[in-house]
C-alpha cells in the first residue's frame, strides 16, 4: 500500500498532495510562508492521473478545502517535527518553534518579563488556536489557559488594538503576526 499523502518542502513554499482525495486525481496545496509561525495557502492544483480529462462537480464537492487546509498544516508540522535536520537544511522561512504546548505553559506559569511579552505570546497561541478550532475559541482559550472568557476577549481585542496583531487576510484564520510581536517571540 503506497502512501496517500506527500509533503514537499523548499525555502519559499511547501506543496502537500493528497493522492485518494478524488479517484484518479491528485489534489495539490502550495503553502507561502508569511513569517516563522504563519503559512497561507496560494493555489490548489487538481491534476489528472488518467487520460481522460474528466472531472465531476460531485467530485469537487467532495473537497472541503477548510478541512484539507488545516490538515495540510498539520501534517506539515508533523513532518518538520519528525526530521527537523533535514527540514532546517533548506534554512527555511516556516519555521515554528514554539508550539501550542509551549505557549500555554508560558502564561499559565508566567514565563514572561512584561505586558508585551505577554501579548505577543497570546497573539500566536490565538492564531494556532483560530487555526485548529475556528470557531468559538474564545471559550476553547479559556479552558487551555484558565483565565476567563471575558479576560481572553479583553486580551484578544489588546492585541490587535496595541499592534500585535493585524487584521486577518482572506484564507488567514485570526489575523497575521506584526513585526513587534515576531521580535519579541524570537527574543524568548
């Protein structure tokens, strides 16, 4: 039995395949690194397996594209964490060294100097967790970090209000990291 995905990695993109995805067909993903922490999805290629040049609507309907995308950002990140020599080889754009993990242990034991790195760590883990939830992660950040809803709302809105984060791109769930908060996550 062959393999049913394929991750591709290169400095300035990374192409995820899916080869069951459609009968006879191979869905293609091409990810641009934005910064270290944040990739957005640039084109979606469906090739053809057979000679015939036929694809069904049903077929394309079959594809949830939010789905495909997120799991797309999982394997990925699965992959980088299996072989990070070969990975860092490439010395690439997408690079995350802090993971969700990491960022909750940092609140909630306050592994933080001040007020800005405090928002800035709460900036990434917000996007990483708009990323794998999407909806309602108000009360999912809640629970991870035990502060209140209310707080989390409060510190959301801090944050893009003080200039950690920017409003989100079409296709970039919660919003991109601005400069001063990528310096202050590469200073931790």
């Amino acid at each position: 039995m062959g393999k049913t995905t394929d991750v591709i990695f290169e400095k300035n993109k990374i192409v995820v395949s899916f080869k069951k995805l459609i009968k006879n067909q191979i869905v293609h993903l091409e990810f641009i690194p934005i910064n270290q922490y944040q990739l957005t999805c640039n084109k979606i290629i469906i090739q053809n397996n057979e000679k015939s040049t036929n694809i069904n609507s049903t077929d394309l309907r079959k594809i949830n594209i939010h789905n495909l995308v997120k799991t797309s950002i999982k394997l990925i990140d699965k992959n980088i964490d299996l072989d990070k020599k070969t990975y860092k080889k490439n010395s690439p754009i997408y690079d995350p060294i802090l993971t969700s993990k990491d960022l909750i242990k940092k609140i909630n034991k306050k592994e933080y100097n001040n007020r800005s790195d405090l928002l800035a760590i709460y900036s990434l883990f917000y996007i990483n967790t708009e990323r794998e939830y999407g909806e309602n992660i108000s009360r999912k950040i809640s629970e991870k970090i035990k502060y209140k809803e209310s707080y989390v709302k409060n510190l959301t809105k801090e944050c893009f209000t003080k200039g950690y984060l920017k409003s989100s791109k079409k296709g970039l769930a919660g919003g991109t990291l601005t400069t001063k908060s990528l310096k202050i996550l590469t200073s931790l």
